[in-house]
C-alpha cells in the first residue's frame, strides 16, 4: 500500500515539533495559537499541528481545536525532549519512518544519497506534484538528523542502529499488514503482505487476541526481552507487530521467532501452535527463507523431548529454551544461531 500524503511530515524541525506538543500542554487549541508559540506564519502552525498529530501526541476532535493525546500527556509528564524515548518511538511508529528504517538497513554498507531516499519516498507514498517529494525528504531526513538515528558521511546517510537500540528496546510496528523485514524497495512486497493480512483476516485477529493474551504473561515477556538482549548485543535491530513476537535481521538472515510458555501438561499443544504460527507468519510476511525460531520458557519434558529433533530436522525449526535467565539449545541451534549465545 502506499502511504498517503498527509501521513509523511512536512514540518522540517522536530524540536519545534516537541514545542508544538508543549503549547498544546499549556493551554493552546489552535494552528494559529501553535504558530506564535514556535514563531511561525499561520500556515507553518498547521504543519507543524499535523506533524504532531502523525507522531501520536496530540489530535483535533473539533475544528481547529487540539487537545493532548494520552501518549503526548505522558511525553509532558515524562520530560518534553528530543532524547526522550518516547518521542523516538512515536516517531518511528510512524509508517513513513517504519518504511525508511528496513530502507536503510538495505543500504548499510554503502548509505545512501539524498536522491536515493527521494526516490524510495516517491515510490511507497501518494506524492503528488514534482516538488512536493523533496519537501517531504527535507522533513523526513531532518527528523531523523535530530534524533541522531541517522548520520551523514559526506553526501551519504547511514543507519545509527545503536541509537535506536539504547532508546526503544523493541521496535513496535503498529501495522500488522506492514512487513517486517522487507527484503526489496519495490511497492509490490509491500502489496504483497498487505494482501496476505487482508485475506487472512480472521486468523490474524485469533492470533492478535492469542498474542495479546500471551504478552500479559511475565514468563512470556521475560523470554521476549532475553532474546532482544542478545539481537541489540549484536548491533542488530528487534522488532515485533500484533502477530509476531519477536523478528530481526542479523548478517543479511531474516530471524522469525515466536515464544511460548510450557506446562507438563500442554507442551505438546503449545508446540505445535508455535510451529503452525511460525510457518504463518512468514508466509504473512512474504519472507520464504527466513529463519524460524521457537522458543520456550523451559525444556521440553520427557514425553515430548523427541519435538525437538522433530522440529530442528523434519521442520527446519530452531529450539531454544530459558533457564534460569539463561538460553540453551542444542548443538544445530547453537550453531545456527551464534549471535544468541547459547548454552548447551
């Protein structure tokens, strides 16, 4: 799908951005009230109202009157700035940005030019007129500037994956329909997932309600943040989405991973869930080839411990499990998946 226009900034600071969200904070409803409090013409307070609105932080229930969201009431409470990590993750929430951080995860050996990221805009977004491509880009690159997620190396921009790291632990992408770990710049992948969800509507919502339940568990969050440990430590970049627990790209492999609690008594079941999701998921995702991983609280009990070489040798599915705050796996996995510092 393309991304329309009006989703993709055109206010070119995101510091005034931040400003914005604070004039709304004290008291101000208006463009006109946002453009003197950020120094700017009328037209400028509109830009700048919208980029807000993008961002998540405010919304204008009526006409030409804003209020705080419950996120941009968070953001004022926890600190109004730019190194806030609730503002890098409300940025990066946005779809202009999810699309342009695989981007430039494509491009991490070479970067890329300031036509190369105009024409990546021009191709995934419903941009209108000749112009208006390089005045989106301005705004785009410059908020990516400030939060320093990029940088510049002469005329090439580069990918800062540390950065993102150290603010956002996990990287939300809010649309179920927007791929992960887009492996071409081209429209058609990303019409491809977006019609692979649309068709799988019902499934995606019984896995949205199944995934939701399952995050509520501490077991479950506890595996999820073990294993983003080990992505970041490797300088490469965890995601999740509504469906999916947890995905990532690490030395041009794509890393599928869902994670499950156990009992005695529902191993068996809990297994076969995770291998059917799996197997859906990346399907879902457009991504054949990607490495999948299953990965469980506990090991296996003896009844069902033959699952194991079941999955890593019929199935082609990677077996982790968690003890005591620690991952193991067998010998296959272990070297399989080196970046996750297995223990035998």
């Amino acid at each position: 799908m393309r991304i329309p226009s009006d989703e993709i900034p055109q206010a070119d600071r995101l510091s005034e951005v931040v400003r914005t969200v604070i004039c709304i904070a004290q008291g101000g409803t208006t463009f006109q009230d946002i453009a003197a409090f950020i120094n700017k013409v009328d037209r400028q307070g509109r830009y700048y109202r919208k980029a807000a609105e993008i961002i998540g932080m405010i919304e204008t229930p009526q006409r030409n009157h804003s209020v705080l969201t419950a996120l941009g009431q968070q953001f004022i409470q926890s600190g109004a700035t730019l190194n806030n990590p609730l503002l890098i993750q409300s940025v990066l929430n946005a779809r202009v940005f999810q699309r342009i951080i695989p981007y430039l995860e494509l491009n991490t050996v070479n970067g890329v030019d300031r036509e190369d990221i105009v024409s990546f805009i021009v191709s995934v977004a419903d941009i209108i007129g000749d112009t208006m491509a390089p005045r989106r880009f301005s705004s785009v690159v410059a908020w990516l500037e400030e939060l320093q997620i990029i940088q510049r190396h002469g005329d090439r921009f580069y990918l800062a994956n540390n950065i993102i790291n150290n603010s956002v632990p996990i990287l939300n992408f809010t649309n179920v329909d927007e791929p992960l770990l887009p492996r071409t710049t081209n429209l058609q992948e990303y019409q491809t997932v977006e019609m692979r969800t649309n068709r799988a509507s019902e499934t995606v919502v019984t896995y949205r309600n199944q995934a939701a339940t399952e995050r509520a568990d501490n077991a479950h969050r506890r595996i999820v943040n073990l294993v983003a440990d080990r992505i970041r430590n490797v300088g490469a970049i965890p995601r999740y989405n509504q469906l999916i627990d947890l995905a990532t790209r690490v030395n041009n492999t794509d890393f599928i991973f869902e994670m499950k609690s156990i009992t005695d008594d529902n191993s068996k079941s809990q297994v076969r869930s995770g291998l059917s999701q799996l197997y859906e998921y990346s399907y879902l995702q457009n991504l054949p080839t990607a490495s999948l991983v299953l990965v469980i609280e506990r090991p296996l009990p003896a009844n069902t411990q033959w699952m194991v070489d079941y999955l890593e040798t019929n199935r082609n599915i990677q077996v982790v499990w968690d003890g005591d705050n620690n991952l193991y796996g067998t010998q296959r996995s272990r070297e399989l998946l080196p970046f996750l510092n297995l223990l035998p």
